[in-house]
C-alpha cells in the first residue's frame, strides 16, 4: 500500500464522501479517500438468503451489528437510537431512500420564526447541486407537489401499494395534503442499475441494486475518473504542523498497521457522529482541544430528529411486505410553522411499510398481541400484512446540550476512543411529536384503520445525525465557514450533515449530498487561492 | 425425530424432549400452518436455541422439576403462562429464537403467500397505483413558504 502524498483525503466513503469524490475528480488532482469499512458484495444481502428479516450483520444498529469495523455508540442517555453502516456506501446501503430536500425556510429559522439559527447558504444557493445529485442517484418522484418547490424527477413513482392507497384515501378524507415520495430508487433501469422488485426491506441493502446507495451511484463514476478508494482504512487522527495547517492523517490498515497518509487538503465525511468523533481524536499542541474546534462546539448541537411513529392496523391484507418499505407516499400539512400551534416548525408525516412475517411475529409477542397455543395463528393472521405506520419527522432545534462526545472508557478494535451521546427532547419537539401523533390517528382512523398503537417516541431510530460541526460565518458560533472550510484550519473540510445549521422536518441525504456537491464547487472555483 | 436431533449435542435428551414440547405448545398446527414442534421447522429452531445455551439451561433445569409431560395441553398452557413471567430471560430469548427460525422457514413463508426462502429474486408485483385519488391535491395552490430570494 503507497502513502505517497496525494493532493486531497477524503475520509469516509458514504452518502457525502462519494459526492465530493466524484465532483473533485473533474480537477485532475489525486484523490485518496480512506474508509473504515469494506466493499459490501450485494448477492449477501439479507433480501437474497434465508433469514433475511433478523441478519445480524445488517442489524442496523452498531450496538447490535458489533462489526469490527463499526465502533461503539453509547446512546443509552438518548430517547432517539443512533443507527448507521459502515462500509463503503456509509449508511446509503441500509437507508430506505426516501429523498426529500429541505425546504427554503429550513435555512432561515431564525428570521421567520425566531428558532435556531439562519444558514449562511440558502435554498437558491443549492437548487443547482439538488438537480446535479438528483440526476446522479436517479429520483423517482411525481412532478407538481404544491407543498414542495418544484423540480424535475428522473423517474417515475414507486407505486403506492394497497396500504398507500388506502393511507391516501385517509388524507384525502381529511382534506389534507399528501403526495407520492420522492424516492432515490430506480422504479426503472437508470445510469446501469435495474428496476425496483418491490422486494421490500429496502433497509437491509438492495439485492437488486435499484436503491441509490453510493457504492453503486457515485463512487464507480469516481473510480473511473481516477479517485483512490481504500478501504478498511480507519483513521485515528488528522495530523497538522506547527503552523496549524493540516498535513493527512494517522490511520490503521485491516491487519491494525499505522500509517501516516500525507495530503495538501483534508476533507472529513464520517457523518454527524463520526465527524465529531474524529476531529475531537485529532488532539495536538495547536489544538488540545481537537481540530478545528475553536468555537468549541464541535460535538454540540447534535440534532436527531423528532420523530411520532404511530402504527395503524387494517382488517384485510395490504400488501404491506411488499415495495420499497420506507417509500409510498409523505404529507406536508403540517410542514411550515403555524402560530396557533404550541411548537415553532414542523415535521413531514411519511409512511413505512408493514414488515415481512417475523418481524410482524417479534412485534406481536412484544406488545402481547401474539398468544401461545391454539389461538396464535388467528392472532397472527389478524396482524400479519394488515399494519403500516406513519412516521413524523419532525424538525428538532439545535440545542448545545444535545452532545457527541469522547467515551473516556470504550474503544474501537483499533484502540480509539469511542463516543457518548447524550440528548434529549426538547419542549418544543416533544409538542411537536404529540401533534403529529395525534394527526397520524386521525389519518388512520379516516382510511378506515380497525385500531392504532399509541404514539411512540422513545427508542425510535435515526440514522439523520446533524449539526455537529455547524457552518456560518462567526467563528465563534460555527466550526466551519460558509463553503465548509474550517475557520481554524485553512485547509481542512466537513462535507457531511454535521455542518447543518437546522435539521429540518425531512430525511437529509438529498440535501447533505446537495450541501457536498456545493462544497466541492466552491472549492473547484477557488484552487488558485484556497487557503487565504 | 431423533435423526435431526442426534446431531445436535448441546442439550441433553431430556432438555431436547422439554424443548420440542415447549415448541408444540407455543406455535400447534393451525391454519394451514406446521407445529414448531414438526422435524421440519426444529431442524431450524433448535440450532439457533443452542447458541443461547447459557441462558436456557438454567431455565431448562427448573421446567423439568414441573413435569410438563404429565399435564393435559391446557393445564401445561397455564403453567407456562405462570413462569413465563417469573423466568423473563429464559421465555424472552426462547420466544424470540422460535419465531426467527419458524418464521423464516419456507414452508411458513410459501404458505402466508410471501416469497421463499427470501424476496430476492423473484421480487413482487405491487399492482398500479391509481394517480386520481390526487386529484384534490393537485387543485392546491403551492403553500411551502416562498421566500423573497427564492422567487
Ligand atoms: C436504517 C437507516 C435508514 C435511513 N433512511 C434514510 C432515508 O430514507 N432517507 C434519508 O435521507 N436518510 C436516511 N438515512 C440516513 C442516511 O443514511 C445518512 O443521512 C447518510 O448516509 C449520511 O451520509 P454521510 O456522508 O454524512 O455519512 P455516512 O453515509 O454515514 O458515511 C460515513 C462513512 O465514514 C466512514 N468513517 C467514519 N469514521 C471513519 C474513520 N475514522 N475512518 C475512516 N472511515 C470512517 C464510515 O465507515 C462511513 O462509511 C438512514 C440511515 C439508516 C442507517
Ligand atoms: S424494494 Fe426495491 S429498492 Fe427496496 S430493496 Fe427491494 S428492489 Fe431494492
């Protein structure tokens, strides 16, 4: 393996690592990017194998996947369950590509409402990058949303199945608005992937290959343009000199040898908890602190989204195994602010698919609906294929408290520090979340719905970890500036959601790709002077 | 029976006999469906039970000292009922390993009409969506907040 010198490091291989490598590659620079984790072969997907509902190793928590290239989360001082994959593709292999953008008044929460804090950027700004990612991970979608600003889809609709349907008809009762989900996913053959088989867990990795997931969207493009991509490269630390400027990095190899990867730019795109935690590893004379973290707040701010899961049964099959389980259909009702609500923002109401027969079965016996003996399949064939949920997320406000930070006792399998979560709800989430909850109620009792779950908001998962490393223009109040550069390091970068400034009420990735895509441009248009 | 067994030595017969009974009692024949207890879906179930072997031994040890064998069906129903909440742990970890295995099976999953052993590749025709019901959203005028420097 050479560690000759290379122009740029990049350090990650997901969802905003592959968008910069691959805008960066136009410049004929060498580019290196580094990933923990390894090449994920399709065919071992759980959906082509037995047991496809309860594999381990596409558990899509760390704490429960325990790969020796995941590292340790401690969310236990969380209500919201950090999820993530580590591999090339980062947590695109296992996200359900719902592909929301935010909306124009996500970047000014501040101004219109008095909550958070404005973007240095707005949604004009990246309209451009939005369409150029878009056509790069092929969005299906239905052009005309009145609750959207408009854009071009490169596909047609995942279809709505029997429980979209009949979710559809319940919004509609309502007089409420919803639409068909803009969904990274290829419900026909695009840019060499093939069409969507309506296999379902979605979450588990595409056996298909139809689900945009990086390693099969961006990074052949990257690689075909000249980008380096090693994996199993886990690094410990950015290295810097005497002045301060960043000079590459420590990493080990998969056999745990150090290595000292020299680089003129660094660009960090290890999410919203692996960036944090990777700058905080990065101590030195010049930054006892860690890098880039002279604001002090790289690590705070952590936003996770508020999120209402209410689950509503029907009493007939809905086909709700079957398509794309986190892509149907979304409402935006209860998007934008309303001041005769007791909560500033909103959230998108987004349907889930009910779950194959296990996990319908794991579920029933949990909430005590799945009797032992006689009675236990009627009971399952009452629950089996007859349930969905609607899914809130909504926007949760940047709060200091809300933290990654080092765990001083835990380490990875390299022997680097892991990290502690430690967030809470604030009042004007937890607000939000009993609205939502309520309205997904109403929604399933008008789609004629026979019973819904209670509202939950504890121990849900999310894998959208924002806020981290925020971006603005006040060195003091952000860690980096307006195109991502880092206020203390001249030449080192975040790519990744760690540098939203608000969460938003939708899923990030369009937008964390669209926020990438920028940053590479604005450095392409500066190379000659990019470190004054 | 005993063939499938023999090759599994984690737990003793006895422990096996008390296994597949608990099996029986929790998932019986019905609805067009197999006992967890048939060879079938055993030959499933009992490999994943004797990588909890930890946890289930000790609970094993004390079901026996009830002689579940002895009672009629519905009498063994109630006592499990009894300790399933008095011994968590060991039902939670047994309950949870049954339904992955038995619920994976292909004879399961032929008869709920799901793809087997696994969605891929046949994948799953999801009928044709009927795009008028979004006839009352499209009447809608746009409502996202449109912000000056975005017109
Ligand atoms: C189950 C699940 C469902 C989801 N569903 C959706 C959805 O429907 N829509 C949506 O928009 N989003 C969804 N998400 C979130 C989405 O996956 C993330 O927003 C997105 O992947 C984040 O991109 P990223 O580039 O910031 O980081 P990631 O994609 O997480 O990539 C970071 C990469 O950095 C690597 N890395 C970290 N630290 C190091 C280190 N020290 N050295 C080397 N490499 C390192 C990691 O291994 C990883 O591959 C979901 C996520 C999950 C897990
Ligand atoms: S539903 Fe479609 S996108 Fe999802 S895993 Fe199956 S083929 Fe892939």
């Amino acid at each position: 393996m050479s560690n000759e010198p290379v122009d740029v490091l990049i350090i990650g291989a997901g969802a905003s690592g592959a968008a910069v490598a691959w805008s960066l590659a136009d410049t004929r620079m060498r580019i290196l990017c580094l990933e923990q984790g390894d090449w994920v072969n399709p065919a071992t997907y759980p959906s082509a194998g037995p047991g496809y509902e309860n594999r381990q190793d596409f558990a899509i928590r760390p704490n429960d996947r325990r790969l020796d290239v995941d590292y340790p989360i401690d969310d236990d001082d969380s209500p919201v369950k950090v999820v993530n994959f580590n591999g090339v593709g980062g947590g695109t292999i296992l996200y359900m590509a719902h592909f929301p953008r935010f909306h124009p008044s996500d970047f000014r929460t501040r101004s219109l409402d008095g909550v958070g804090e404005d973007w240095p950027i707005d949604y004009a700004t990246l309209a451009p990058y939005f369409a150029e990612n878009d056509r790069m991970m092929g969005v299906a979608g239905l052009a005309g949303d009145p609750g959207c600003p408009p854009k071009e889809m490169q596909l047609p609709p995942v279809p709505l199945g029997k429980l979209g349907e009949r979710i559809a008809g319940g919004f509609n009762e309502l007089g409420w608005h919803w639409w068909p989900s803009e969904s990274a996913i290829a419900t026909e053959p695009y840019d060499g992937r093939d069409r969507c088989l309506n296999l379902g867990p979605c979450s588990s990795g595409c056996a298909q290959g139809a689900k945009a997931s990086t390693d099969i969207t961006y990074w052949p493009h990257a690689i075909r343009a000249g980008v380096e991509l090693r994996t199993r490269c886990r690094v410990r630390e950015i290295t810097v000199d005497k002045k301060g400027m960043a000079t590459g990095a420590i990493y080990y190899d998969e056999n745990g040898v150090e290595h000292e990867q020299k680089a003129a730019v660094v660009i960090v795109a290890c999410n919203g908890v692996g960036t944090p935690r990777l700058l905080l590893n990065s101590v030195s004379t010049a930054f006892p602190d860690g890098i880039a973290n002279g604001s002090g707040l790289v690590g705070k701010n952590l936003m996770l989204h508020a999120m209402a899961v209410v689950q509503g049964q029907f009493d007939s099959r809905i086909d709700g195994f079957m398509g794309p389980i986190g892509c149907a259909l979304w409402s935006k009702e209860f998007y934008e602010t309303d001041p005769s609500r007791k909560f500033k923002r909103g959230y998108t109401m987004e349907i889930v698919r009910g779950g194959g027969p296990a996990g319908t079965a794991l579920n029933g016996m949990a909430m005590g609906m799945l009797p032992w003996g006689s009675e236990h399949h009627t009971a399952f064939d009452q629950l089996f294929d007859k349930a969905g949920s609607i899914c809130a997320v909504g926007e949760d406000l940047a709060e200091e408290h809300n933290t990654v930070t080092l765990d001083p006792e835990v380490v990875d399998s390299n022997g680097i520090p892991a990290v502690k979560i430690a967030y809470t709800l604030g009042e004007n989430s937890r607000n939000m979340i009993e609205h939502a909850g309520e309205r997904a109620k109403e929604v399933f009792a008008a789609a004629g719905a026979v019973a819904t779950s209670p509202i939950i908001s504890s121990g849900v998962s999310s894998g959208h970890s924002m806020g981290t490393a925020r971006m603005g223009t006040d060195p003091a109040r952000s860690v980096v500036n307006e195109w991502g550069r880092s206020h203390d390091v001249k030449n080192l970068f975040v790519v990744d959601s760690s540098v939203f400034v608000t969460s938003a009420g939708v899923n990030p990735t369009s937008t964390l790709q669209a926020v990438s895509l920028y940053i590479a441009d604005s450095m392409k248009k500066r190379l000659a002077n990019l470190f004054d | 029976m005993s063939d499938i067994l023999a090759s599994d030595n984690t737990y003793t017969e006895s422990e096996r006999a008390i296994l597949t009974l608990l099996c029986e009692l929790m998932i019986p024949a019905g609805n067009g469906r197999p006992s967890a207890a048939d060879p079938e879906l055993l030959n499933d179930i009992l490999p994943r039970l004797s990588t909890h072997e930890s946890v289930l031994k000790p609970g094993l040890a004390i079901l026996a000292t009830l002689s579940l064998e002895k009672l009629a069906a519905s009498e063994q129903v109630a006592l499990i009922h009894q300790h399933r909440e008095a011994h968590a742990t060991f039902f939670q970890v047994f309950e949870s390993q049954v339904i992955q295995a038995y619920y994976a099976h292909s004879i399961v999953l032929t008869s709920l009409g799901v793809n087997a052993p696994s969605p891929y590749p046949q994948g799953y025709d999801v009928q044709e969506t009927d795009w008028s019901l979004l006839d009352p959203v499209r009447g809608r005028e746009p409502f996202y907040r449109q912000l000056e420097t975005e017109e």
